[in-house]
C-alpha cells in the first residue's frame, strides 16, 4: 500500500501545487490608483500619466510638478475640491464634488485641462472661471463640465 500511495500522491501533488502558483496581482491602473481619502490629480486623460495625491490644501501644484498639467481628476475624500488657474488660490476656479457624487472623476473641461495651479479643500471658492480674462469661451458649473 506504500508504494500505490507514493504514485498517488506524487501527481495530486503536483497539480495542487499547479493550482496555488498564481500569476502576480496587476499593479492597479489609471483612476484605480488614487486612494480611498486622497484627492488626486492625473496628467492624462482618464486617469492615467502621473498622478499626485494630496489631503490637503495645496497653495503651488508646482511643488508636487503638477501645475498646468493635470487633465483628469478623481476625488475619494468628502470634501468640495476647488481648483485654482493660478497659485495661492489666485485666478479663477472650478469645483470637484465630492467623493460619491454626480462628479467627483472624470477628464477636466476640454479648457480646464493643463490649467489647474493651486487646491483648496472646503473653504470659499474664487470668481468662477467664465472666460473674462483667462481666454475662456465658456462657463463650467464644475471642473468636468457637468450638468450643461
């Protein structure tokens, strides 16, 4: 019975082993990189290019080698996400709803995309950016054109 249970055992074996070698987990991609808790900001379009995360307000996306980059953004935290056309909450601004809601991913406005320079979390927002004096032609309800 020794010998049987060898011959047995030897190919249960391996095809036990067969079924616990698994391929390697994919490193999450595009939107699915940003955090549960972290505002983030992507330099391509759908979430993909490089990304930045941040929890909190963020005076000069150039510190992070954001600034005028972004094109997409996701928001995971439960606060508004106002965006900035120039640093120190300057410029015009746009809103990112929170995490949850109709708008909180996507591509930026076609005219908001590499224009972004400064986030603030909460707090008031700046003169919306409607087209006087940036070179708009349009006015966005928020950072993703939503609700036109």
């Amino acid at each position: 019975m020794g010998k049987k249970f060898h011959i047995l055992a030897l190919p249960i074996a391996a095809v036990a082993l067969a079924a616990l070698t698994t391929t390697p987990a994919q490193a999450a991609d595009g939107y699915d990189r940003c955090r549960a808790g972290y505002y983030c900001m992507f330099s391509g379009l759908d979430g993909t290019g490089d990304i930045i995360e941040i929890q909190g307000d963020t005076p000069d996306l150039a510190a992070l080698n954001m600034a005028g980059r972004a094109k997409s953004d996701w928001n995971r935290t439960s606060s508004w996400i106002h965006l900035y056309s120039a640093a120190d909450y300057g410029g015009c601004s746009a809103v990112t709803s929170p995490a949850g809601t109709f708008s909180d991913k996507g591509n930026f406005f076609i005219t908001f995309r590499d224009f972004w320079h400064s986030v603030k979390f909460d707090g008031p927002n700046g003169p919306s950016c409607s087209g006087e004096g940036e070179g708009l032609t349009a006015v966005a309800p928020d950072s993703h054109g939503s609700g036109w």
